[in-house]
C-alpha cells in the first residue's frame, strides 16, 4: 500500500527553490509494538521545516517527511498498544521518543535527553498521509478544537507555553513578545487568561504582524529596534534571528529575564552578537534563558489550559499539494497566526 508523502530530498535555500519538498508516493508505514499507525489529517507548518531544508537542523536522513505538529485518526494499532484504540483523535509533536532511562527522562526533562528523537528530523513526520507513532509521545486531542486548530497547539502552543512558564513572569509584570507569529500569537491568548492584569509589547519587523498584535490586546507595537515607553520584566524572543536578542536585553529592567524559544538562530546574523556590550546588555543581573523543545508534561498542560479557557488560534490554512507555498510565505514572512496544512478529509 502506498501513500502520498511530501518529501526533502536535499538541503537548499529556499530563496533559490521555492519548491524544495517533492510530492511521492511513498510506502504506508506499518506500526510495531507500542507504535500507533494515524490517517493524517492535519499538519501544522514550522519554522523548524526551513531550518531542515536550509540545513541548520540536518534530518538523520534523506528523504526525510517533515512535519511535527500532527492531527489524525488512528486506524491501527501495534502490539501491545494499551492507551489508544482505533478511530481515536491522535496528536503528534516534537519529541517522538525518549531514552526513558538517563536522568533527565527520569526527572520528566525528556527534552534534555541526548538521545532523544524527532518527529520529522529522525523519523518521518506528518506531510503525509499515514504515518506511526510511539503511543507514549502521542495526544488525545480535546473535542474543543478542531483538526485545523489543534495542529499548532501542539508546537507552537505547547513551546509558547514552556516558554511563558520559563520567563516566570507575574501577573501585573510587563513582558515582551519579539517575533509575532504561530507561537507569539499563542502566547498572547494565554496571557489575557493566565495573567488578566499584565501588559504585553510587542516586537516585530512585519507590520502586519505589529498591526494584529495591537487587535489582540498588546498594550505597544513596535520595530524590532525600537524601544519600548517603559523597561520590561521578561522578554519572549520566538525569532530564527540574533538581532532581537541584543535589543530585547537592552529592554530588560534589572533582573530582568530573556527567554529564547527558537532551535536555531541564523548563522549569516551572528556577527550581531560581536556587538554585544556587557554594561548595556547583562549588567544588573539580567539573565538570558533557552527553550530545548518540549516535554509531554508542557503539551499535556497546556492541551487542557487550551480547551477549558479556549484557546483557538488563528490559522492560515494550505492545501496539502501547496506545502511548497505555505513555507515560501512563512520565510518571506508573510503571517498571520500559524500556517496549517489539511492532509486528508
């Protein structure tokens, strides 16, 4: 049985391909033990697949399908599957699995393992019509969202929430939000909930994105360069870029904390960083804090946060045979919200 797959076939700049997966038919993977097999339905549109495609996350392999915010059905089981049964609704993120065994999986910190494994890096992810996946990473999703809406939540959504809950910003504590798109719109809906009385600034080159900022409720928009009218307690930088990182820290008040929720920052903006001025940047005990992925506890809460507030994000929505066009926009871009594409009715 074959399948229809969108594929990368090899690493290039998408300013030079702006096709760089390739439609195939592919052979419809069979589930093995603890693995559950899922009709796709859905799949959010990443950051991270440019980041594959431009090599500065290298897959484990070529062809490698990409995708690692998956919604679908699950349409068979493989042995000794105890948590799902057929025609479940079935989300897939990030981490597909984990060692279970060092310290950090122990701990729940999965997402520090060294040996963990990703969905659409080391195993084949959810541009495609069928694929497995480990039932111990893999999400009941909540009857209160859709197919198209659940596909972000679980990366954009659930890495917005890790990052928020690593920020450890307090309610009537201002923060910034630098990059407006899947994961900084998300975090938005999350703060008018979880923290009613703490104003949000927003950072953002796109003045689209500055203007649906300002329609969410931030209480400022602006450039990536300008400043904010008063110094914030935390910063949320959701860029593939260096820049918004010297100017988020020069926004910080004392004490103040940046978190970075982006894998990887561009190489061709590194030379940003020989800017970097102690006295202007870290001085007064300002802090710079990373996001390594997500752990099954973050989409787990954060699933559940979403459905009883709701949390319904605003999408963009691609046919699947138009993959190639949802991330020529994403890097040229052009976003409102996160960009999903529909797989299968």
């Amino acid at each position: 049985m074959v399948m229809k797959a969108m594929v990368i076939q090899n690493v290039c700049r998408i300013e030079e391909n702006v096709k760089p997966l390739k439609m195939v038919d592919f052979k419809t993977p069979i589930p093995k033990a603890e693995e559950v097999l899922i009709k796709v339905k859905t799949c959010g549109v990443c950051h991270t697949e440019l980041d594959e495609i431009e090599g500065r996350v290298l897959p484990a392999f070529f062809p490698i399908i990409p995708g690692h915010q998956v919604v679908g059905e699950v349409i068979g089981l493989g042995q000794d599957v105890k948590h799902f049964e057929i025609g479940d609704r079935v989300g897939v993120a990030w981490i597909l699995d984990a060692c279970g065994v060092c310290e950090y999986c122990q701990a729940g910190e999965e997402n520090l393992c060294q040996q963990f494994r990703a969905t659409g890096r080391d195993w084949h992810g959810g541009y495609a019509e069928f694929m497995t996946a480990s039932e111990k990473f893999s999400y009941k999703i909540p009857q209160a969202f859709s197919d198209l809406e659940a596909a972000p939540l679980l990366c954009a959504g659930a890495i917005g929430y890790r990052a928020l809950r690593l920020s450890e910003i307090s309610d009537g504590q201002y923060l910034g939000l630098t990059g407006f798109g899947a994961s900084g719109h998300l975090v938005m809906k999350m703060i008018s909930h979880k923290y009613p009385n703490t104003k949000v600034f927003v950072f953002a080159r796109n003045a689209k994105e500055r203007s649906f900022a300002k329609k969410l409720g931030a209480a400022w928009s602006g450039d990536t360069t300008e400043r904010p009218p008063l110094l914030l307690d935390a910063i949320i930088d959701t860029t593939p870029v260096w820049r918004p990182v010297l100017e988020g820290l020069a926004c910080l008040k004392p004490g103040g904390r940046l978190v970075i929720n982006a894998i990887r920052k561009e190489k061709i903006d590194q030379k940003v960083l020989l800017e970097l001025d102690y006295g202007k940047h870290l001085w007064m005990e300002k802090e710079i804090k990373s996001v390594a992925n997500i752990t099954r506890r973050d989409v787990q809460e954060f699933l559940s946060m979403a459905a009883q507030i709701p949390i319904k994000p605003h999408i963009q929505v691609y046919a699947f045979q138009h993959a190639n066009q949802a991330l020529v926009d994403l890097k040229l871009g052009n976003i409102q919200g996160a960009k999903v594409l529909r797989i299968t009715s």
